[in-house]
C-alpha cells in the first residue's frame, strides 16, 4: 500500500509531447527585471552582478535572414537571474573584455539550450573559452526526454507554454519592443528553471519516466 502510494504522487516525467497538446497550455513568462544593456560600460556592471551569482540561464538571439546565402553574427546575449535579465545588444556594443570574462568563468554556471551552437555562433564575434556550463539538451537525456526544443521540454516538466511568435523578429531593431525583451528574457529565465526542477528531482527521485511506447506494425499476409 505504502509503494503504490509513492507511486502515485512521484512526478511523471513524459517522454514527448505534441504539437497540439502544446497549443492549449497556459502561456508562461519572465516576471523578473529585463535590463536592455547597450554600452559597454553598462556590460562591465552587469557582469559584475553576474559573476555573484551561482548559476545564471543563458540564450542567443540572431536576426534572421531571409536571404540565401546571407547571414549575421549574433545579436543579442540573454543572461538572467531569477529576478533579473539581461539583454547585451552585441550588435551594438560588440564583444567586450566584461563579456569574454564573464563566458569564460569557471564560478558561474551558465545553464542553456544547445549552448554549443551559441558558443559557436559567438565566436564568430570574438575568441573565448567556455568556463562552467551545462546544456540542457544533453542533460534531459537521463530523464529519457526525446523531445529536444526548449518550449517542448519546458511544457512536459511545467505544464506551460513559452510563445515563440517573436523568434523571427529583426533582433537587430534600432529598438527592441516589449515582446521581443520578454520573449528573449523568457528564453533564458526558462533554462534556469527547468535544470533547478530537474536537480531537484535527481536529487530526491521522485519521479517516474512514462513508459516507451512501443510502435506495432501488422504486415498484411498474402491472400489476407
């Protein structure tokens, strides 16, 4: 009686989840401080807040293009805390000494979604090495998580949905509006969020993985 009863109140971490189930989630959203960071003496200050912290959740955004053949180096670093974010206009300030500093400390861990693509993309703008990260992508693989984009992952561990009706907008805007600073803020904050709560189940086992689904196929037989 004690097991099933454990059972039924660990948390059941689903495998993947559909298009469709997404839709009708309630939205999700930063609530913290979004601070937009567009001169490199503002980035020094932000990066010495930063470098108090433990752990911070860390995205990329980059102006589409919808151009063969033409691309952009990428525009906007989003760094935040539980209560604060930061948006680093790179397109505007470039690649500060405070920034490089910041990416390559090994006493922050910076937690993302596919951040060696971003690390990638950012060293189209300057050198650095990674200090202390964690991507998610791989991360989530221990809870046998298939599906990969942080919206997906996000839904099946919270039960919410992240809007990305901003992703392809110009991130190179002489001003960025509210709902890109809170798409971009949401983003990172997002990242932050779902290691803490996988940490939090890791670390006391209470949950339960939904069983693989395994796919059948009748084979019509001759004469059938």
């Amino acid at each position: 009686m004690r097991q099933r009863r454990i059972w039924r109140m660990s948390r059941l971490i689903k495998r993947t989840i559909s298009k469709a189930e997404i839709r009708v989630l309630p939205i999700v959203a930063f609530g913290g401080r979004i601070i937009t960071i567009q001169t490199v003496a503002d980035a020094e200050k932000a990066v010495e807040f930063l470098l108090t912290q433990k752990m911070v959740g860390v995205d990329t955004e980059t102006r589409p293009s919808f151009v063969s053949g033409k691309s952009y180096k990428v525009s906007l670093l989003q760094v935040s805390t539980d209560e604060v974010c930061f948006l680093f206009r790179l397109n505007y300030i470039g690649f500060p000494v405070s920034i490089q500093r910041f990416l390559e400390d090994v006493n922050v861990m910076k937690i993302g979604l596919s951040l060696k693509d971003d690390f990638g993309a950012l060293h189209k703008r300057s050198d650095f090495k990674p200090g202390e990260f964690i991507d998610l992508q791989d991360y989530v693989r221990k809870f046998c998580i298939e599906d990969l984009s942080l919206q997906k992952i996000y839904a099946i561990l919270f039960g919410q949905r992240i809007s990305k009706n901003q992703r392809l907008s110009n991130w190179e805007a002489e001003v960025l509006n509210d709902k890109q600073k809170l798409y971009a803020a949401t983003d990172a904050w997002a990242c932050l969020m779902i290691y803490r709560y996988m940490e939090h189940l890791w670390r006391t086992g209470n949950y339960h993985i939904e069983e693989k689904k395994i796919e059948t196929t009748v084979k019509e037989e001759h004469g059938m």
